[in-house]
C-alpha cells in the first residue's frame, strides 16, 4: 500500500476548497513543534503533505470539467483564501445529482451538462484510498447512492454530512462485509459550536449544575446555510447538532427547552459563521446559572483541521484490515458517530487508535478488537451514553 493517502472529493464547495488549501498551507510543516491550526502534523506515520488529491466530483457547470485546483475558487465557494493552490492535475468530474440541489441552491447553480461519470471506475483508475463526502445537508438519495459506489470501488469513506450511514447498523454492516473502513457522520468542527456547547454541558453535569433551558442559534452567509433554509432538509442536521449535545447529560430535559440548529442565511457573512449558545441551569441552594456565549468562527477552515486527520485515521484503518466504523476516531471527529462518549474519552481513544493500541471497535466491542482494555478510570466511560430518542 502506497505511504501516500489518496483521497477522492465529492462535493466541491467551501469545506473541499478549505481542505485542498490546508493540504498546500502544511505540506512543508516541521512535525517536531506546535503547529497553529493543526492537531497532528504526522498522524501514524503519515504527514499531511502525504495527503494526494486523487478525484473530485461535482455537478455545478462552474466547477465540471476545471482542475480541481482551480474549481475551489469557482461558483458560490466564498471562503477564505489562506493558500495558493496551483492546478492539481486532478478534473472534477460530473457526479449524479439525485436530491443534491434543494430549492435554494437550485436558484444560484446550475446543473453541468452531459451524463453521469463512471464513479467506480474512476475511483479504482486513480488509486483512491478514501473518499470524503461533501455533499449539501438534505442530500439523502444522493448521499446513499455515492455510499454504494464507494463500496463497489473499494475505498474508505469519511461522511462529513449528516445523511446517516457510519451511524446506522446497516450501512456499518455493508463496509464490515467490504473489509472497509468508515467515519461518520456529519463532521464536529475543531472548535465550533457543537463541541463548545458539548464540553460546557458536560461541565454542568459532572458540578451538578441541572441544565434547564438551552439554545444554538448558528447563521453564515455560504451556500451551506441557504440550503439550510429550507427547513424539509434540515431534519438530519438537527437531529445530529440536538443529539450531539444532549448525549453529554444525564437527566432528561423536555424537547420543548432545546432549541439547537441552523437558523438563518446573511449572505454579508459568507464563509464566517456566528453561533449564539444560552444555557440556563440551577446550581447550588438551586440559584439560577446562565452561561451566555457568542461564537465567531470561519466555518470551512474549522471543518477540514478535522477532515485532514480523518481521512489520515481512514488510511490506517486500511493499512490495518479494520473494517466497518472507526468508532474511535468517528466519536471524537463526528457529531454523530455510532457511540457517543465525552470528547475527553473520545480524544483519548483516537490517540490510542492512532497509535495501533486500539481497533475499530474500541467502544461497542474492545474485546473482539483484540485491544488492551483503557485504563480503569476511564472504563466506564467506554459505555456507550443511551441513545436518545431522534427529534422531529
Ligand atoms: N464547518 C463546516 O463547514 C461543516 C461542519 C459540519 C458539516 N458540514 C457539512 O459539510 C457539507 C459541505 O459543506 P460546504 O460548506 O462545503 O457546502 P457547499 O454548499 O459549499 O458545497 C457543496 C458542494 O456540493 C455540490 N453538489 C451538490 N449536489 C451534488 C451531487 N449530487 N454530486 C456532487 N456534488 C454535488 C455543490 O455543487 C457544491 O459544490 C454540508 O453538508 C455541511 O453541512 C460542514
């Protein structure tokens, strides 16, 4: 197996072009020191520089048919430009659209012409290892529909959407059989909204602070939040953002008292996002406690320092034989990954993973990983926390 980690985009918007770019800004990154921006400068033997573009898909006639390197900066993408990306030698080729397109996004791209490319073909032609989806949130036909091209090709898969798939028993099941390796679903941005609401409500919890009343009001100005306006494609990500945050407490609050997902467009911000988080609580002598917290983020950027170890953690997984969910890295990347433990638990097991102590089954199954067990500290938190109920 090539020390190379090929990687196959489908979805060329902001996250593809933050990812293209962070790929060129590090390739020459010392491993030895504290980087800015990045968690693992090598990640098991593999730097980012060894990151290789290798196909991208796409149906917007701005970006079908350009050089990956160029189509980044082409169509509604609006994020920032931190580095110079040259051409890649790397087409962007025309993908299946199914539900790809909502109403808003349908307003502003317009379909490429021509027929579908052989997706198998050319993810076997160019070697690719793992395929990273990207595709707009509400895309579940299409998202499924790639899913199986994926396996066909024989590739690994990193779902950065919340269209079900690494979370969902039955399509775990279908990379197990395909000896592959899977993590999902709909990334959790390095420091983003979910994972600063997930870490305070588990502060509350474990100092006894009872959560009564909490909201996540996101807005941004890319194409990722007009699509997010109509409401009928939304579902999945609020359940992924609700589920995320909720799995970090261990008392009920009724529905009605959290309000968690995206909630307008302000086409002035583009690729900046801005997160409003409000959590009411009731601590000691049951005195009310409100943490109210204003996030100011750029949204692509934020997602693809966690993209750049994934697809990392992907290639190990096959090096490996692993097959089915990295449950490790998938709980510690993913807002909903299959088991949800504490990000301190997740980092942890992703260290461990990294470092070959741990395999994919590290949460739901250490024993048929062949896996040292964690530390006793930390042995109760391998259990999964209880599933909540999906909302809407
Ligand atoms: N911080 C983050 O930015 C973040 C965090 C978590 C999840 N996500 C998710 O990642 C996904 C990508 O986000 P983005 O900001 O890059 O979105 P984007 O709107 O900038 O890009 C989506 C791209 O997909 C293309 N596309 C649409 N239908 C397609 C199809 N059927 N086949 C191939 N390409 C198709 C569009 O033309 C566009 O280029 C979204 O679902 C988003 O919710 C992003």
């Amino acid at each position: 197996m090539s020390k190379k980690v090929r990687v196959a985009i489908i979805g060329v918007g902001n996250c593809a072009s933050s990812l293209v770019q962070g790929v060129e800004f590090y390739r020459h990154t010392e491993p030895s020191q504290f980087v800015p921006g990045l968690m693992h400068v090598d990640l098991g033997g593999y730097h980012v520089g060894d990151i290789e573009f290798s196909a991208a898909f796409d149906i917007d006639k701005e970006k079908v048919g350009y050089d990956l390197g160029e189509a980044i900066w082409r169509g509604q993408n609006n994020t920032v430009a931190f580095a110079k990306v040259g051409p890649l030698g790397v087409p962007v080729h025309r993908g299946m659209t199914h539900d790809g397109l909502g109403k808003y996004l349908s307003e502003v791209i317009e379909k490429a012409p021509g027929s579908t490319a052989d997706i198998v073909k050319i993810l076997k032609d160019t070697g690719t290892d793992v395929v990273v989806n990207y595709l707009p949130v509400g895309s579940e036909m299409a998202t499924k529909w790639y899913a199986e091209q994926i396996l066909e090709a024989g590739c690994a898969m990193v779902n950065c959407m919340p269209v079900f798939i690494a979370r969902e028993q039955y399509w775990r099941q279908r990379f197990e059989e395909r000896g592959l390796p899977i993590i999902g679903d709909d990334i959790k941005s390095q420091v983003g909204s979910t994972i600063i609401h997930r870490v305070l409500t588990r502060l509350f919890q474990e100092r006894g602070v009872k959560l009564e009343h909490t909201y996540q009001l996101n807005f941004g100005g890319n194409t990722d939040f007009l699509n997010m306006l109509e409401r009928e494609r939304l579902v999945s990500k609020k359940i992924s953002k609700t589920n995320s945050v909720l799995s970090q407490m261990e008392h009920e609050i009724g529905r009605e008292d959290v309000h968690i997902g995206p909630s307008d467009y302000v086409p002035w911000l583009k690729d900046r996002k801005w997160a409003h988080i409000r959590m009411e609580g009731k601590a000691f002598g049951e005195v009310p406690l409100t943490v109210d917290l204003k996030l100011e983020v750029h949204d692509s950027p934020n997602s693809a320092g966690i993209v750049i170890d994934a697809v990392r953690c992907c290639k190990l997984g096959l090096e490996r034989g692993l097959s089915g969910a990295l449950e490790g890295p998938s709980s510690y990347f993913m807002k909903s990954p299959p088991f949800q433990v504490s990000d301190e638990r997740a980092h942890e097991l992703t260290e461990l993973f990294i470092a070959g102590r741990v395999g994919a089954k590290c949460i739901s199954d250490p024993e048929a990983d062949h896996a040292p067990r964690p530390s006793q500290d930390g042995a109760a938190d391998t259990q999964p926390l209880a599933a909540r109920p999906a909302e809407g």
